[in-house]
C-alpha cells in the first residue's frame, strides 16, 4: 500500500503538515482504513531553536511522517514568511479528539509511558470520557531496557491501531527505531511530548494537606513558573530572530522552461 500523501511546506528546515485538527484525524482514519503506518510528532519555537544546536532532537523530529505544530506563533511565523500554516494543532486536544474518533470508529489505542501512578490516572481519564473500549493496553515508561522488545511485542500483540508513546528523548526515538518492524502492524504513532503527562493530571481529586505544605507548594511551583517564563521568553526571543533571519534569505529563482509543457 502508498503511503499517505498531504501538502507540506519547508519550514526552518523541517517539513510540516499543512494540516487542520480534522485534517490531521482524517489522515490518521485514512492510515487506519488503508492499513498503513503514520508517526505523528508536534514541534513548537522551544524545538526549532533547540533543534538548531540538538542534532539527536532533530533526527527524531524529522522520522516522523506527520508533523504538525501546537503554537500560534509559529503558524504566525509560517504566514509572515509566505508559508502559511492552517493553525495550530493543539496536543491535548488531538489526543482527545482521536481518542474520541477511536471510540467512534472502534480503533483501540494502547499507552506506553508517565510513572505507573501518572499511567493510571492518565488512563482512567481517558476511559471515563470516551470508555473503556479504546484501551489496547498500557505500560508505564519506567522499565529495564533488557525489557524493551517484550513491551514492544506487548504492544504489537494488543492489536492496538493506535500508539500513545511519551518517553523521554532519545529514549523514545530508539525505542521506536529499534522495534519498528515489531510494532508494524500499527497504524498510527503518536509521540504525546508530555501530553499525556497533562492530562494525568487533569481532574485530581482534592485532598486535605498541611496548610504549611500549601504554602511550601505554592512557593515552589511559582518559583517553577518563573523559571519556566524566562526559558519560554529567551526561546520566543531566539525564535523571532531565526524568523527574520529566514525571511531575509534570497529565494531561488527557477526560470519557466522552455518547449513543450510537462
């Protein structure tokens, strides 16, 4: 069988998927229906500046089939550059949305990663909004590599038409090519980049703590965000000069050829 075919546009050197949400879900039904194999990553400013001194971060970009992103500043990027991007794919609610599509479509998905508690929560929140149908099967990312082939064989056997995978990089790039003919017969691969992680954490049953440990908490995940504000800004900054940068580079000029037309 073909692979699927969909528009791409070169940007910053990486191949993205000039896609919306549904036409992201249709390519991902059309792969189930036709019985091939897509891998879906999304990328965001932090990854393209990353990208640009992290050769391990970009190989493992680049393997995936299907590339989409879940920033409006780069689909702003994409326009400003003559580029233009549909809009931004959002990871929590792709994940959503084909765990909704595989309850419609009777697609079973299996989750591999996040602690086993994080796994669990993850998991349960999955079914109590879609059922239990969808589940293929789980397996935490906290392992042995010596049991690597016999999750990868797990998965293979679960029959599963969809891989939630959200591993570590480069852990989960090797994982992938490692065993890639073991896990073949799946349809769609999609690498959740923490997106799992956000929804293990949705819906988190409140529970009576230490006002003092409130407090500790409070302090320690603004101190989080701060942090994580600055890195976010220095990355938005370091993006916006790649931006100008890549707008100002000369584009090649094909002359029309002459004679008869293709």
């Amino acid at each position: 069988m073909s692979p699927i075919v969909f528009p791409r546009v070169t940007l910053f050197g990486v191949p993205m998927a000039r896609l919306s949400m549904l036409e992201t879900l249709l390519s991902m039904e059309e792969a189930i229906d036709d019985e091939v194999q897509i891998s879906h990553t999304i990328v965001n400013p932090s990854m393209i500046v990353e990208m640009g001194s992290n050769v391990a971060l970009r190989n493992a970009v680049l393997q995936s089939d299907l590339i989409t992103t879940n920033s409006k500043l780069l689909v702003w990027a994409s326009r400003l550059l003559g580029k233009p991007l549909p809009e931004a794919v959002d990871t929590v609610h792709l994940l959503n949305n084909i765990a909704r599509l595989s309850r419609q479509g009777h697609y079973r998905i299996f989750f591999f990663g996040l602690t086993e508690g994080e796994l669990e929560k993850c998991v349960d929140n999955f079914i109590s909004k879609y059922s239990g149908s969808i589940l293929a099967g789980a397996h935490c990312g906290e392992y042995v590599l010596d049991d690597e082939r016999s999750i990868a064989e797990q998965i293979a056997d679960s029959e599963a038409q969809i891989l939630f995978i959200d591993l570590p990089s480069p852990r989960q790039e090797n994982f992938l090519r490692k065993y890639g003919s073991i896990l073949s017969r799946v349809n769609v691969i999609v690498k959740a980049n923490k997106g799992l992680s956000v929804i293990s954490a949705q819906n988190k049953k409140r529970k009576n703590v230490d006002t003092n440990r409130v407090k500790l908490g409070v302090m320690e995940s603004l101190n989080k965000a701060f942090t994580s504000m600055n890195h976010a800004l220095l990355s938005t900054l370091k993006f916006l000069a790649i931006t100008v940068t890549e707008g100002f580079k000369p584009r090649r000029y094909n002359p029309p050829r002459r004679g008869r037309l293709a």
